[in-house]
C-alpha cells in the first residue's frame, strides 16, 4: 500500500480526529493533513520536480516534517530525511549522492553548500505558498514497489549509504509494529522526542496509518521537562528514546510513574541490566526494547513489555540482557564467515530475513551485493541466540561506536583528526560509557620532533568537519600504535590501555 494512501483513508475516516499536535495545542486534523499534503505535493510537482525526484529533509522535528514527508508520496516523490545534526560538509555528501533535486531547512538551522541543490525555508512566503498550491492536478501516487525513503547509514568505512524503502517495506513495518508491540487506534498518542529522522519517524507512520495523535515537544527535540509533563496530560502515550534519553527521565527530578505512558518502546544501543531494572522500577510494565537497522527499519527483534515485568521467572535477568526474539514476520539467524548458522550460544554475524529489508543501497550495488545475499541481510553486528531463540548483541562489527543512539565510524573521525599539521598516525575507539553507551577517545600520534597539539585545536578541527557529536571526549598522545605483523592497528590493546590508565587515575 503507498504510505499516502493509509493517510487518506484516515481522513475519510477520522476527519476531525487531532493527526498533528505541538506540544498540547492541536494544530492538523486528519483531514486538513492529507489536504495540506496534496496541495504542498502539488506545489512541489509544479516546480518541475519529476515522479521519483529525491526531497531531502534537513529538519529539526516540527509537525511540518509529516506535511513534507506525506506530499512527496502523494505525488510520487522520494523523502531523504537527514539528521539535522550533521555537518554540512556531511550534508552536502547525501545531497550529491542521491541527486536531491530541493532541501526542506528551518528558518534558524544550517543548510547545504551545494549549489545544485535548490533550498526551501520551512513556513517562508515560498513554503506557504506550496501549501496552499492549487491540487486539482492529478498525480499518481507512488505504486507500493516504489521507493519510498531513503534512509542514509554509515557504511564501513564511514562514507553514508542510502537504505532504499519501499512503501510496502515500510507498511510490513507497521504491520509489525501492531503485531508485536501495540495494536493502535484513535485513542493512541506518539511523542517525537527523539529524531523524527530516524526511528522516532518510522513509528510515528505507523501511528498515523492507525489515526492516532503525533505530538511534536515546543523545544523539538528531548527535553524531560516536556517528557514529563506531556506525559501528565497525554493519554495513551509512547515514544521512542534513544537509552541516553532513558538515562537523563530517570535521573530527573521529575522522574515519577504516570498511568498515561502506554509504551516506551528504546533501542539504538545497548543498555546496561541495571539501567533497564531502574527504568522497569519507574516505568512499570511499558518497556518494549527493539533491535533493528535502517536496512531492516526498526524491526528485527524485540524484547517485550511482558518480558520485562516476568522478575519472578529464573531468566528474567538474563533475558533482560537481549533484544529479544524475532519480530513478526521475521527470520533472524547467528552464522560463521562462511555463512553457517553457528549452535546456541556462539558468537557470530546477525543476519535477517523479512519482507521489511531494504531493496539495497542508492547507486552503490557492490555494498548492496555484500549486505544482501540470497535475500537475508548481513547485518555487521555480531551477536548470539540462545535456545530459545533470543537475540543477545555482543559487538558492533568494523569497530562501529554507538554514543547516544548515534553511529560515530572511527574511521571519519581519525581522517579529520590526521589533518593537522602534527598528527602523523591516530586511532579512535569507542569506550564504556554509562550516559551516552560509548565514548569516543582518539590516540594521536605526532610526527618526530613535533610537540603534542592542544585538545581544544584537535576539536576546533573536528567542528570544522564532523558532526559535534562525533568528536572525542578524550586524547591520549602516545608515541606508537599498537600493530600486528599484518601493519594492523590493535584497538583491542588500546582499549585495554585506556582502561587501565583511566582505571589508575580515578583510584
């Protein structure tokens, strides 16, 4: 089904019905969505953009992302949501490799270099004017086969790949979000506290596929003030939290039980046992953990509300730990190098199997034939099942590092850092990190004879070029890097020297 058409249906259905809401001020019905949406895709065709024109999406959540992200798939677009934290060096990459024909900004954000690229501010004279752009052309929506998202994820080496999404991998997605973690209705209410690029708004299509209320917090993003608040007011309220963002509820000073909250559904990284038995204590039995992908968007295992409230059952702890078994419709195997299914217990790559894997990569068909190999998904992670079937993820594979629900390539970081002038070797690694699940510390090298470079121009240089949150927290100068015979940098061995020199300094 094309994602525009489940929204039209609901207008149909429930016309009156709250479908946007900034904070608690209702702003879009149902109804006055879908029209927006068909006047706004109209305006867009107008300016000459072509079925399967590539619309990227440089925004922090406002309730216009839905607006934009629904008048593309009226009209045969394609939405390319981009984090609205990245550098616009990073920005202007995606840009150019998916050929986006118009970039969505705000009004007090950044925007991309790239001057093949056409702009629109959000709520400007232009933008306002689309919206209300005549609509009695008829455009024919995207056939459900077609692409409907491209979702942009680091690759191996750091370089982003766009995860192509069709409409009908996307409607499995939702398919499976009422399977496994909530049936919805009109009843139910969404926050987007969390990036409405990412997981925040693929959960947030299923809502509105079912009629429920998306809000969008007045800050745009996480703030647990609002979160508790909103909370105290909302009825039947879920939302997607990054276990960062679980951390910052549960140690704020509003951190209290509200018969409102239906699901708080977290993921993105790991979370510590004692962490999530905190969040059960507060929370109660609306914890639901998921593992997923871009490449298989948010849906390939889940832990559920009911398996984190069984504390009297023996493995209760122990399942706490996983990311619980496959979703609906979903086939999850562990397998060796060369793609055997390992025994209970062993540690190998993750695969998976659904009708929710992406199609492949945007112009990129030698990733896509080493990611997708007789329809399963090689996902990068490595991990393990137990005889029951459940997920436990032991590592990220190519030395990926996950802080605060973000994918942060050491390799991006080392090439920004090995641009200064004194930097003649370095190697970044991910580190433990109870707030944000990793750190990043770099160990830096410095040419003969070169004095050590201050931290604060090492940062200057990395907010030149990367995205804030990709900067280390640490620096560690050192004369050598740790090699195999092979000229292979042994970050196991710079993580264990880390440890130990963090570990003697804070005794």
């Amino acid at each position: 089904m094309n994602l525009f058409a489940s929204l039209s249906r609901q207008a149909k259905r429930s016309p009156n019905h709250t479908a946007l809401a900034l904070g608690t001020q209702a702003l879009l019905s149902y109804a006055d969505l879908a029209q927006q949406a068909m006047q706004l895709g109209a305006g867009l065709r107008a300016m000459g953009l072509k079925e399967g024109a590539r619309v990227a999406l440089f925004l922090p959540n406002s309730p216009a992302y839905f607006v934009i992200l629904y008048a593309c798939w009226a009209v045969g677009l394609v939405a390319v949501p981009i984090n609205a934290k990245l550098h616009p060096r990073e920005l202007d990459w995606i840009l150019e490799n998916c050929d986006a024909q118009l970039c969505f900004v705000s009004r007090d954000g950044g925007g991309p270099q790239r001057a093949t690229t056409a702009c629109m501010v959000v709520d400007s004279p232009e933008y306002l004017q689309r919206c209300a752009h005549n609509a009695s052309t008829h455009y024919t929506p995207a056939h459900a086969a077609e692409l409907a998202w491209l979702f942009y994820t680091s690759g191996t080496t750091g370089t982003p790949k766009g995860a192509m999404l069709t409409h009908q991998q996307l409607h499995h997605m939702i398919q499976a979000y009422y399977a496994d973690i909530d049936p919805l209705d009109t009843s139910d209410s969404i926050l987007h506290a969390a990036p409405l690029s990412h997981g925040s708004g693929l959960y947030g299509l299923a809502h509105l596929s079912a009629g429920s209320r998306n809000v969008i917090p007045t800050a745009g993003g996480f703030d647990a003030d609002e979160v508790f608040e909103l909370l105290h007011c909302t009825p039947n309220l879920s939302f997607f939290a990054a276990p960062t963002m679980v951390l910052r509820l549960l140690g704020h000073a509003k951190a209290s039980p509200s018969p409102n909250l239906k699901t708080l559904i977290y993921g993105g990284a790991p979370m510590y046992l004692v962490d999530t038995l905190r969040a059960v204590d507060l929370f109660g039995p609306h914890l639901y953990n998921l593992y997923g992908q871009g490449e298989s968007p948010m849906t390939i295992t889940g832990l559920s509300q009911q398996h984190h409230t069984l504390a009297a059952h023996a493995s209760h702890p122990e399942r706490l730990t996983t990311c619980g078994q496959p979703r609906h419709g979903v086939a999850v195997r562990v397998v060796d190098a060369q793609g055997h299914d390992l025994a209970p217990h062993q540690i190998g790559e993750i695969i998976t199997r659904s009708d929710c894997v992406m199609s492949g990569y945007w112009n990129n068909p030698s990733a896509s034939a080493s990611a997708i190999k007789d329809d399963w998904l090689y996902t990068g992670d490595l991990g393990s099942l137990d005889t029951a079937g459940y997920l436990k993820l032991q590592d990220r594979a190519k030395d990926l590092i996950i802080s605060g629900g973000s994918n942060i390539y050491p390799r991006e970081v080392e090439e920004v850092l090995l641009k200064h002038p004194a930097v003649s070797e370095c190697a970044v690694i991910g580190i433990p990190d109870t707030m944000w699940g990793e750190a990043v510390v770099a160990f830096v090298v410095c040419h003969a004879g070169e004095a050590a470079p201050q931290s604060t121009s090492l940062e200057t240089l990395c907010l030149e070029n990367i995205a804030r949150f990709k900067r280390p927290k640490h620096y560690r100068f050192v004369t050598a890097l740790p090699k195999n015979n092979y000229g292979k940098v042994l970050k196991t061995e710079l993580r264990t020297q880390f440890e130990a020199t963090y570990n003697k300094q804070n005794t």
